[in-house]
C-alpha cells in the first residue's frame, strides 16, 4: 500500500501515518521528522533548513525530493509507504510522479484529513504543552500562522491535483484519534 496524507499544520497526518504504518506494516515517510534530524546532528542540510523551518516556510524541493527518493529506494519501503508531509507543492508532487514512475509503482490512496482550521490551535497548543521545550521550535503561534498559510497557498492545490488523478480521499480529522483512523481504513478498505 502506498499512501500519501494531506491536511493542515495539526491536522493529525503525523499520528494517523504513525498509527497506520504500524497496523500495516508500512513505513512512514515523514519529511518533516527527517529534517528535524538533520537539524538536530547539525548536518550540512540541517544548517541549510534550520531557519527556514523556525519561520514556516518550505525548505527547497530538491533537499526533500532528494531525502524522499533515497527513503523509497530502501528495502523498509518494500511493504509500502506513508508520505506524512510530501508532497507539499505541485513541483514536489510531479517529481513524486516521476520517481514513482521510474520503479513502475503507483500510489493508491491521497488522504485529505479535513480539519476545521479554528480548532487547529488549541490542537497544537496542547501539543507544544506535551512536548520537552526543544521538540519542536516551530510549534509557536507566529510559525503555526506562517505554515497555515503556506499550506492555504501552496499545498492545498494538491487536493485538485490529486481529485484530477481519481486519488483523492476526504476523511473528516476532526473526530476523535481512534475514529479517524477507522474512518481511513474504512476508505482504503483494509
Ligand atoms: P511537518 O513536520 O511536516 O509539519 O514539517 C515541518 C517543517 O519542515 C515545515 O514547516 C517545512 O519547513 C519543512 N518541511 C517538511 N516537509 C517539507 C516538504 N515536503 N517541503 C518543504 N518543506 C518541508
């Protein structure tokens, strides 16, 4: 099973991919959580993104195509995959397109987890108060507006894009954890 999830900044993609990858034995491919490594041990590509992500933008496609395309290539993803926060943009999503074309692999689900964006605050004010102090530098109020309104402008065409491709799954992610994850694997059929 290959999957892609879709949603808003604390829309819950991080935990269902985690919740998802585990029932199904698939690997979570999350780019977001890869380049907060890389932040953290202070790579070459982790002083490359440090600020950009402290301020919510995006981090250029080639680091996270790049990251993506050695990630797929590895034996974990034999199973199949979750992509927990790629594609964020078209260009990303047709080198996805691309990439997947070249293993002669497809994907079968894009999951939208619909939100409603006046809740999404209290959502990740709860989990910045869950989290140690560092976990996640970019889970303030002024980077959580900044990254809404990059998904607004640059990730949300990705609903259409994938709606064009027959792919696209809506999912209401307001609902409790647990039920989110039924309604998705309801949606998938597994
Ligand atoms: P996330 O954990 O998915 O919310 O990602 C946290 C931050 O990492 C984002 O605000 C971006 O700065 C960066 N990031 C994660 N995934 C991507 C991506 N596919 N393209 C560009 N930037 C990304």
């Amino acid at each position: 099973m290959r999957l892609v999830l879709l949603g808003l900044p604390g829309a819950g993609k991080g935990t269902q991919a985690q919740t998802l990858a585990q029932a199904h034995n698939l690997s979570q491919l999350s780019t977001g959580d890869m380049l907060r490594a890389a932040v953290a041990a202070d790579t070459e590509i982790g002083r490359e993104v440090k600020d950009i992500m402290a301020r919510g933008d995006l981090v250029p496609d080639r680091l996270v195509i790049d990251i993506i395309g050695d990630h797929m290539s590895s034996p974990a993803c034999a199973n199949g995959f979750i992509l927990d926060g790629f594609p964020r943009n078209v260009p990303q999503a047709e080198a996805l397109d691309k990439m997947l074309e070249e293993k002669g692999i497809e994907l079968d689900a894009v999951l939208e987890l619909v939100v409603d964006t006046d809740i999404l605050g209290d959502r990740i004010n709860s989990r910045i108060a869950a989290q140690p102090d560092s976990a996640r530098s970019d889970d303030t109020e002024t980077t959580l507006i900044q990254r809404i309104k990059v998904y607004q402008e640059q990730t949300a065409e990705l609903v259409t894009y994938y709606e064009a491709k027959g792919l696209l799954k809506r999912v209401d992610g307001m609902q409790e954890i647990g039920s989110v994850t039924q309604q998705i694997e309801a949606v998938l059929g597994v």
